[in-house]
C-alpha cells in the first residue's frame, strides 16, 4: 500500500529523537495513570488493566495479520513465539484472571528480558510504520502494564518466584527448540545467532551464548526481586516519616 503506515524506512535509531521520546511518553503516560487509578475503585482498575492488556495483545496479533496480507510472511520468522510477542498475546488472561502464580513468572519475563528491548531496542523503522507502534505497544507496554499490576494492585514477587520464573522459563525454551526443529526456525536464536549484531555476540558462539544467557538469568531475577525489595523498604520509612511528623 501507498502508505507511510506500510512503506518501509529507516529513521529510528538507538538513542535518537523518536527513542527518547517514545519512552519518555510511556514513562509519563505510567505515571499518570497509576496516580489516577489508584485513586479509583478496583472494579475500575481490574477493568483499566484488561483494556492495557488487550491493546498490546491486538498490537501482536494485528502484526501479525499484516505481514500475511502485506507481506512477506515467513513462518520461520514471522509466527509470534519470541517471548515477547508470546508475553504479548497471553497477558490478558493474566489480566482477567490476575492469578498470583502468574504474576510471579511474567513480573521476571517482562523485567528481565522485555524491559531490555525498551532500552536497545531491535527496530529500524520510525514513526509512523506499522511495526514502530507494534514494537512500542508491545515492549513499553508490556514494562508498563507490569509495573501498574505491581503498584495498583498490590503484588509483589518472593523470593520462591524466581525459581518458579525460571523453571518456567526452560519449560517454554524446551517448547520453541521442538518447533525449531520441526519447522527450521530460530525463535529465540536458540539455534544460532541473529544475522544482525547484537548483545549475544559477545556471548561466545553456538550453543555456549546459551549456557551463558542461562547463567545470567537468576542474577537479573535477584536483582529484580532486591529492587522490589528496596522499593517496598523505602515506601515504608517514608509513610513511617510522614506519619511521626503527622504525630508530631
């Protein structure tokens, strides 16, 4: 189609004027919304954080659907099995259901490995192409809808989440190394490296950039679960602090 929306450019660049801006728009758009919604009833925010995970879920599956009719789709490439794009399109029924057990296991995903495409981001299109909005909804939203379930509805990762995060996580590994063998694909690049550079490069080669991506998992999830923990200790001297001068 004649259009910016489908015609391919290269404007977006790591650190460039769309990158900062995209991200500044979706830091101010969380905090904006957190505030407002935890000031509504959780009716209202059971139902703002379905509509948050909706919107990403229709961006991979509208995604999706283009590249069929547009073209080119290649089932090797194309299929929505990156964990992203999985995170992307099962993040509503967390929504609805808002099971704890699922909390534990995407609070890990999403931080540990979505929140990294916000800051390298693997993108080169810009505003206003089709995957510029589909990459943004999906990584800044993903980042975002997480953080809105930790503050406005309370949930907080133990330290047993990391082990269930993590079992998890080679479960789904297992899952895309038969799909990859049963239909030559590279989800994950769990067969071999992305054409293009990227951070596994300084990995080491096939397979040892995987035992290494292995090895630093449960290091980002203790950093994840002490953040949290440092997060939850310094809310509560500050509303200790606010309630002696309160007092006083």
């Amino acid at each position: 189609m004649d259009s910016k929306f489908f015609s391919p450019n290269s404007d977006f660049s790591l650190l460039g004027t769309q990158h900062i801006a995209v991200v500044l728009f979706f830091i101010l758009t969380g905090y904006v919304l957190i505030r407002w919604a935890k000031q509504r009833r959780p009716e209202t925010q059971h139902t703002v954080g379905i509509v948050m995970a909706c919107i990403i879920s229709i961006s991979v599956i509208s995604y999706t659907v283009i590249k069929i009719f547009e073209g080119p789709f290649d089932v090797q490439k194309d299929l929505p099995l990156h964990l992203c794009n999985f995170l992307g399109l099962t993040i509503p029924i967390f929504a609805v259901l808002r099971k704890y057990w699922m909390y534990e296991i995407i609070v890990f995903w999403i931080l540990a490995g979505t929140a990294q495409g916000v800051f390298t981001p693997d993108l080169d299109e810009g505003f206003p192409h089709y995957r510029f909005f589909k990459y943004w909804l999906e990584h800044a939203g993903l980042v975002l809808f997480i953080v809105y379930a930790s503050a406005v509805y309370g949930m907080r990762p133990k330290f047993k989440s990391i082990i269930k995060a993590f079992g998890a996580i080679q479960i789904y590994l297992i899952f895309i190394l038969g799909v990859n063998a049963l239909i030559g694909s590279n989800y994950l690049f769990l067969m071999r490296k992305p054409d293009h550079t990227s951070l596994l490069d300084v990995l080491g080669e096939w397979p040892y950039y995987i035992l290494v991506e292995e090895l630093l998992i449960l290091p980002f999830f203790l950093i994840i679960y002490g953040a949290f923990k440092a997060i939850d200790m310094l809310s509560e001297r500050s509303r200790v602090n606010r309630s002696g001068r309160v007092e006083a």
